[in-house]
C-alpha cells in the first residue's frame, strides 16, 4: 500500500450512516476499515452500542454519552446544527456510507438539514453504496440532484437510482459495497449437519423506506416462508433464523416462525443466532446449504457465498438490483403474491465468471475515495 499523505495522517475523517447494529449496514464499516489499512475513520455511535461496535478494527468509535447530549442541545439555542458546529472544526472531510438513506419522509421537501451542514462545512463529503428513494415529489429529487453536484462524488448501488441523475458528472454507478467483503478471511467448515439459514423482516415494522402497506401481506408471507421451511425439513435440513437487526424486530418475527415451525415439525432441529459477533455470523451464513433472504444484504451475502437461495421481495430496491446483477434469481415478490424465475429450481445461486465480473465492478464504489486519498486499496479478494 503506498504511503498516506501526511495530511491525512492529520485530519481524521467523519463516517455517517445507520449504525445501530444492524449487520447489513455494519458490513459496510466492516468493508471501509478492511480496503484501507490506516485508522483515520471516526464514526459517533450511541454508546449503549460502543461494545459492539470494538469488533470493527481500523475505525475510531465517538461515544455519544449524557456530556455529548447536554452540549448539543445548549449549542443547538444558538444553532441548529448544535454540536456539529464544533465538530466541523475536526472534520473537514466527510464519509456517508450506507444503503437507503435518501428516502423522504412524510413532509419533507429537501435535503436533510445535517446532511446539508456538512456538506457545506466539508472540503470533501463522498456519499458511497446507496440508493435513492423511495420519494414522492419532484422537488425532493431536485434538491438532491442540487447536492450530489455540489459534493465530490457520489456511488449508487442500482441503475435505476443513476438514471434519475443523469447528467451529474459526479454520480456513478457500481455493485453493492459488501461484494468488496474479503471472504478468504471468513471460515469455511466441513459439512456435518446441512442446514438452511432464513432471514425474515418484521412486516409490522413502520419504517420510512418501507411500503406501510406491507403489513397486509404478513399472513401471505408467514405462510410461505413455512411452506418451504417445511420442505427443507422434511428434505434432512437444520433451520437457523439469522437477526439481522434488532431494532426491527428481526428476533421477535424469528421466534414467531420458529414456534409455528415446531408445532408443526416436533422433531425438527431448529434455532435463533444469538451471536452479535459479525465474523461468525458472516461463517453461519458462507456455510449453509440453503439461504432464505428477505433482508437485502442476507441477498447480496447469498450471492457472494454462492449459496443457493430463494429471495423475498419488499421494495424494489431489491427488484432494481436483482435486475441489474442476477435477472435469473428466484424471488418471491410478497407484495404481488407471487413467485418468478422458478422454472430452474426454487433455490439458485450465482456462477463463479458472473460472481468475479460483479466483484471486479464493485470496488469502483471506493472510486472518488480512492482517488482523493491517493493510495491503493487492499485486494478484495
């Protein structure tokens, strides 16, 4: 790796997004901290999550204590940025690194006011792995078309989310982040027992990038998730529900289908990942023989992994990126009711010559980045 300017060495560099122990987004500090070696990331976390967050080496982990909360509301009666009115003195540079973050919410017309902020008080602000929407007015569109470009660079994840911004020179398209993941570091373990790994989401969950009209589709989803839950028990499979995130209550809706589960298959051998341990989770997931995904990461790790899996689609984030990478992947999309691309088998996995062209690809969302901090990132693979 060629040596870091030394006015890097200097400056750390702020890196928002959501990060609340949810492992998709997780895996993207996972992805940053492993590309490059130097530590000069810092990210502000809650810190009833500061524990946690001490498996991710290489970045610096801001705890947000009662001291932090007293100063940013006494700031915030003569400023509305409250304490990132300080905290622009020691950040000049700005890393926004996550998945749906630009979605509006229910009577907003443009750009975040923090987001804003930064932007305007930043030398440098890269906005990396996202997708736009989903959104309801024009307005919303324009004012940030207005600020991708005005900052340095920005990387999507989804084609469709570059083809409302064409014409900013600044805004490029590449595969998700986690296809960087360097998956010769994760374990893989001789089969004894195959087991099949399911990822389910919480309909009932109010969330901004979600339908709310999702939550009429809980019972079709909970039956169909059984249905071949099922089947892969009776076929000789070990079932693990996988939490991805706890603040959506992944475990509450994990338990649910497990007790329908036993009830219906006494004998069958099944389990929740209790773990918060990122690594063994990535193992769990790099070893089953089965994936059921309805989290959009559990997807893309599916993919990676070269797993067999059968997806469930909530929003078309995942429909955008499943046409974009694998157009032949089976999906049930839970809000039509409806199967497709299963004439080949329910569960699919991703070649290895499509697999390599999608990795190669995915490291051009560190493209700006790597550009501005002049050095050479670490192999992905």
């Amino acid at each position: 790796m060629s040596k870091l300017p030394a006015f890097q060495k200097e400056q750390p560099i702020l890196v928002t997004g959501y990060f609340k122990r949810n492992l998709g987004d997780d895996l993207f500090l996972k992805v940053l901290s492993e590309r490059y070696s130097f530590n000069n990331f810092e990210v502000i976390i809650d810190k009833k999550n500061a524990k946690y967050y001490r498996q991710i080496s290489n970045v610096r982990f801001i705890k947000k204590g009662l001291l932090c909360k007293v100063v940013n509301k006494l700031l915030k009666l003569v400023s509305p940025a409250g304490i990132y009115s300080l905290l622009k003195y020691r950040y000049l540079k700005v890393i926004e690194i996550g998945g749906s973050v630009f979605t509006q919410r229910k009577g907003q017309r443009g750009v975040d006011f923090m987001r804003n902020y930064l932007a305007i008080n930043s030398e440098n602000y890269f906005v990396i792995g996202s997708n736009f929407g989903p959104f309801e007015t024009q307005e919303f569109m324009q004012a940030h078309r207005k600020f991708f470009q005005q900052i340095t660079g920005t990387v999507f994840r989804d084609k469709k989310t570059v083809s409302l911004f064409q014409g900013v020179e600044n805004v490029r398209y590449a595969p998700d982040v986690v296809f960087n993941l360097q998956t010769e570091q994760i374990k893989t373990v001789p089969e004894k027992v195959p087991y099949a790994v399911i990822t389910p989401i919480d309909l009932d969950f109010k969330d901004v990038s979600r339908d709310p009209k999702l939550a009429e589709r809980k019972d079709f989803y909970l039956d169909s998730i059984i249905k071949v839950a099922t089947q892969l028990v009776d076929d000789g499979f070990s079932l693990k529900f996988m939490v991805f995130g706890e603040e959506q209550n992944d475990r509450g809706i994990s338990e649910v289908l497990l007790n329908k589960l036993a009830q219906m298959r006494p004998c069958a051998n099944l389990e929740i990942i209790e773990t918060e341990n990122i690594q063994k989770k990535l193992e769990i997931l790099k070893n089953s023989s089965r994936l059921i995904s309805t989290r959009y990461h559990s997807m893309i790790l599916g993919w990676l992994f070269q797993v067999p899996q059968l997806v469930y689609i909530y929003s078309d984030k995942m429909l955008h990126v499943i046409d974009d990478l694998y157009p032949t992947q089976s999906y049930c999309d839970i809000r039509a009711e409806s199967l497709k691309n299963v004439d080949n088998g329910l569960f699919c996995k991703m070649g290895d010559v499509q697999l390599a062209s999608i990795i190669k690809r995915a490291g051009l969302q560190f493209s700006y980045l790597d550009k501005f901090l002049e050095v050479k990132p670490v192999s992905t693979q």
